[in-house]
C-alpha cells in the first residue's frame, strides 16, 4: 500500500496543472452548495435574533420588508415618514414604550440614525470611551465607523447632504464626537447615533442665525440700527453647532408634524401589544407590525430560492464529475504504454488499479478538504459581507 500511495502521489505532482485544474473544479463543486447553506442559515439567524429582539415597529403604510430592513439595519428609508406625533400618540395610550428612528441622512457611507439615549438601553449597547450625546450637534459613533472615519471623542464628523441637487433643504452639519460604543456584532457598529433633534437640524426644521448686527458685512444686510438690523437671505444656517451659538436655534411649526422614518415599539405586556396591533390593524396611514413575522416570511422565501439554487448547482455538480470521471478515463487511455510498462516490470493488476484509484481518491480527498477549508472561512467572513450587503 506504501509503494501503490508513493506512485500515485508523485504521478500527480508530476502532472501539476491537470491536477490542479482537476482539484479546483472538484473543490468547487464541493464547496458552492456548502457554502451556501452555510451563509443562508447564518444570515437567517442573524435577521431572526435581530427581528426577534424588536417587539413591534411602528412604520407608515406600505411595504412591511421595507419597513423592517430599514430599521433594523439601517438601510436607506424607501418609505414615506410618519409625524412624530405619532410617538406621543402611542405614549397617551399608556400600553407602550416607543423609541423614534430617523434614518433620511449619512455620515459618508454610514448610516445616520437620529433616536434618544433609550436606544443604547434597549440594544444592550456598551460604551468604550465617552458618553450619549445630549445636545444638539453631538453624536456617538459605532466601533466600526468610528475605525472608518478615524475618529475619537472630541472628534468631529460632518453629515452628508441628502443630495447634489439639494439646495433648499438638508446642509452638512458638523458633529462632534461625545462616545464610541463597543463591538456589538450589528449593524450598530456601522453606524452614527445623533439626537432626533440634531437630524431635525440637518433637514433644515430647525437652524440659529448669526448675529447680523455685529458680524455681518453691509452687503449681507438691507438696513442697520443700533439696536436692529435686517438681512437678506444670504444670510446662511449655522452648520456648526457651539456653545456660543446653540441658543439661537430654534424649531419652526409644529415639532408633532416633524418627520421619523419609524417607531420601535415596546409594549409592556403580551396583551398591551396585543391591544395596540389592534387598534392600528385599520389604519390608513400607519401600519404596527411584529418584525419576528415579516423576517420569519422572507426568510421563508430565501429558503425557497436557496432550494432551487441547491438543485441547479447540484445538476451542475453532477456534470462536472461525470466530466472529471471522464477526465479519468481518458487519462487512462493516454496511460496505456505507461500500464504496459508496469505490466512487463512485474506490477500485479490489482497494483496497476490500486494506484489509478488513489489518485483519484486523492484528488477527490484534496478537493473536499479545500472545499471545507473554504466554507470555515465563508463561515467567519460571509455574515459580515451579508450584512455590509444589507445596509
């Protein structure tokens, strides 16, 4: 058996490319349908534990996946907001607490969520240095986006205009740093938290002014006293929030009226959220949905395609082996001097077939090994770049 596995394993390092070739499709084949049930049951649990751990979500009416995805891993809102109105709405009932989201603006390529401090609570989220924010114009950043933006506690970071062409509504604003929160494993350490309120400023709902009397030059202004001064609208937002000039902000019309993209909501009891489903069941406007449903739903249509997915690969699968078989065959053909001289040098037959066998066993040993080496990196990497995919 040692000569029969010696002889097998130098024919195949001897012939390096038809091996390699040979490994690479048997690994694969191998490896595409472990890998994705792998990744298809990873990401299930991750949307689940996710979905599981949000009681209800109060969103405007419309798609309910939307709804889901966008609060609970930040993606961009594709759904029309609803009235912050609607928090008070829900804290008169007495049945619930609620927690406001609003996801409209970035900070570069991370999400912006504007919310409160309950939100740290309700995540479990741990503090590495520093503290919430508190007033307007201050932000706590996940690990992940603080690693990204290169920014610490007293750093400051500028929100992203909503978009090119934007010119009446949103304007950067600079933030600065007060915490950075430890890793999580979510889609909160990708993102940047701020005051509902600082998001309300970004959108243009609430801006100070500079002090047009003392700092603003002549050609800004349509007349000037000693005690009062007129300006023009050239007269810009602050898009800096400090001690200095904090006091001037101010909110204008109703802050009940003031967009959020959603409501986290938690009952305080099984039959307090059975009480609050019911009585949003026939609004036209807003929808209250329990997240564990919607993410068990689409969950179950990923499994349905991942089955058909599983039977196209594993038809092609089947191909490719019978290829590699003939592959094989053929090889051995080519072989035929090459077994004649073993013949005549006194190999038995069982020998001659003991060496062809192994090397096919090792190149088909080799190739699930790859295959599984494969997978066990998929298994650590697979979920993040879900996850990446998602937000």
């Amino acid at each position: 058996m040692k000569h029969i596995l010696f002889l097998a394993w130098n024919y195949l390092k001897y012939y390096r490319l038809k091996t390699a070739l040979l490994l690479l499709a048997i690994s694969l084949t191998f490896f595409i349908p472990m890998a994705l049930g792998k990744l298809s049951e990873q990401g299930s649990e991750k949307l689940r534990a996710r979905a599981a751990s949000t009681p209800l979500l109060l969103g405007s009416r419309g798609s309910a996946t939307e709804l889901c995805l966008s609060s609970l891993y930040f993606r961009d809102p594709k759904i029309a907001s609803i009235p912050f109105g609607s928090m008070e709405e829900i804290r008169q009932e007495g049945l619930a607490q609620a927690i406001p989201l609003q996801l409209e603006y970035r900070v570069k390529s991370h999400p912006l969520v504007g919310t409160t401090q309950a939100y740290f609570t309700f995540r479990d989220l741990v503090f590495e240095s520093g503290r919430p924010m508190a007033l307007l114009g201050e932000c706590v950043l996940g690990s992940k986006a603080a690693r990204a933006l290169g920014a610490t506690v007293g750093s400051t970071v500028i929100s992203t205009p909503a978009g090119a062409f934007d010119v009446a509504g949103s304007f950067p604003l600079k933030m600065t740093v007060t915490g950075i929160l430890q890793p999580s494993q979510s889609p909160d350490d990708e993102a940047v938290f701020a005051d509902l309120k600082t998001t309300w400023v970004i959108s243009g709902k609430a801006h100070g002014h500079q002090d047009i009397r003392s700092d603003t030059a002549d050609s800004l202004l349509l007349s000037r006293s000693e005690t009062s001064a007129v300006a023009t609208p050239a007269v810009l937002s602050y898009t800096e929030i400090t001690p200095e000039n904090i006091g001037s902000f101010h909110f204008h019309g109703d802050v009940k009226d003031y967009p959020i993209t959603a409501l986290i909501v938690l009952p305080r009891d099984k039959q307090s959220g059975l009480m609050l489903r019911g009585r949003y069941q026939e609004s036209p406007a807003v929808q209250l949905l329990v997240p564990g449903e919607v993410v068990d739903e689409l969950v179950s249509t990923v499994v349905t395609v991942r089955e058909l997915l599983l039977l196209a690969i594993f038809s092609i699968g089947l191909a490719t082996l019978l290829i590699t078989a003939l592959v094989f065959l053929l090889s051995i053909q080519l072989r035929k001097a090459e077994i004649a001289t073993m013949r005549h040098i006194g190999a038995a037959p069982g020998v001659i077939r003991g060496i062809l066998v192994t090397e096919i066993l090792l190149i088909l040993g080799a190739g699930f090994l790859l295959a599984l080496s494969l997978v066990w990196i998929m298994g650590h990497l697979g979920i993040s770049l879900l996850e990446n995919y998602l937000t």
